[in-house]
C-alpha cells in the first residue's frame, strides 16, 4: 500500500503581503546599515520600498523579538559606516582652500594668484564630522560613546555590620570626617526568633 503524498498547502494572501512586509522591514534595515539615506523616514519615503514610516514602526514595535534584533544590528552597523565617513571626512582636503586672482594681475603665472582658506567648507565639514560622532556614540555608545563607565566592586555586600562600619570609619578618617556617634552604633537587625 502506498501513501498519497500530502497537498502543499496554499499561501494565504494574508500570508504572502506579511511575508512581502517582512521583506520591506528588512530592506530598511539593510540601507540603514548600509545606504546613503540615514534615517527610516527617508527611506520610506521611496514607494519602491513597499512599507511606510509608520508601518515600519509597527512592526518594529509588535513584531517580535527577531526584528527589534534586526533593526538594533543595523543601527550598529551604521553608527560603524558613519566612523568610517569621519576619517574620510577628516582626510578629505577638497575645497578647503580657494585660489582667487590678484586685484589687477592679468596674467596667469603663479604671483597672479592668492590661496584662500574656505572657511565654510572648513566649517561644513566639521558639522558633518561631528554630527556623526555624535549619531554613532548614541547608536553604538559602549563603542563610540564619551562616557566610560567603570565597574567596581568593593565586595561590600559580603561585609558584616561590623567590617562595614570598620570600612565606614577608615574612609572618614582618611576624608577628615567625623562621623557623628549614633552613626557609630550598628543597627542589628530585629529577628523574629
């Protein structure tokens, strides 16, 4: 006896527009990370991409767990992109100096000139360099962010009433502090036994 194989079920059309959402979503994410546009609302706003700003957010926001994954992932990987456009930025010398010619001169020789800062592009191209740094160290701040933070522990919470008031009373001695007597007297704490 021989077994008829099982009818592929149909793709509902409900099925195949979440799938073809999905896609959109992805597509996003993928010129976030990579593409020249850095924000969904510029994204989205090309039909071609099949998915609106809102809808975007809706599903970033009710969809799940794998695609707030996805969208964090390219938000680091273009906080990475917008390092690397520093350093070209940085690098990038063109139009940083204008050559104008000399008041009277008519010719061409090399005295007929002046060299010139641009000072707008100097100054364009530092907004457009920190205005990354700034984007990046929000995207992607324990890579590109200003504020280091630093994790001690002193073990204080394995210390007894006693070798914590012992710790207490060296660090005032060592700031100069008195500490006033009733501070000196731990409370035990009250048991039910």
């Amino acid at each position: 006896m021989t077994s008829k194989p099982k009818a592929k079920r149909r793709t509902t059309a409900r099925e195949k527009k979440a799938r073809e959402y999905r896609r959109a979503f992805e597509r996003v994410c993928d010129l976030l990370a990579d593409g020249p546009k850095n924000s969904v609302k510029e994204i989205t706003e090309d039909k071609k991409i099949g998915l609106s700003r809102s809808g975007f957010y809706k599903m970033l926001y009710g969809g799940g767990g794998d695609l707030v994954d996805r969208y964090a992932r390219a938000r680091e990987m273009q906080a990475d992109r917008m390092a690397e456009e520093i350093l070209a930025i940085a690098d990038d010398g063109d139009g940083d100096v204008v050559v104008v010619k000399k008041k009277g001169r008519k010719g061409d020789k090399a005295e007929d000139f002046e060299i010139h800062a641009d000072h707008e592009a100097v100054h364009r191209s530092r907004l457009r360099v920190d205005t990354r740094k700034w984007l990046a160290g929000k995207l992607r701040p324990k890579v590109y962010g200003d504020k280091q933070v630093v994790d001690v522990n002193h073990g204080l919470e394995k210390m007894n009433d006693d070798e914590l008031m012992a710790r207490a009373k060296q660090l005032a001695d060592r700031l100069g502090i008195t500490l006033p007597e009733k501070l000196l007297k731990p409370a035990r704490h009250q048991g039910t036994g």
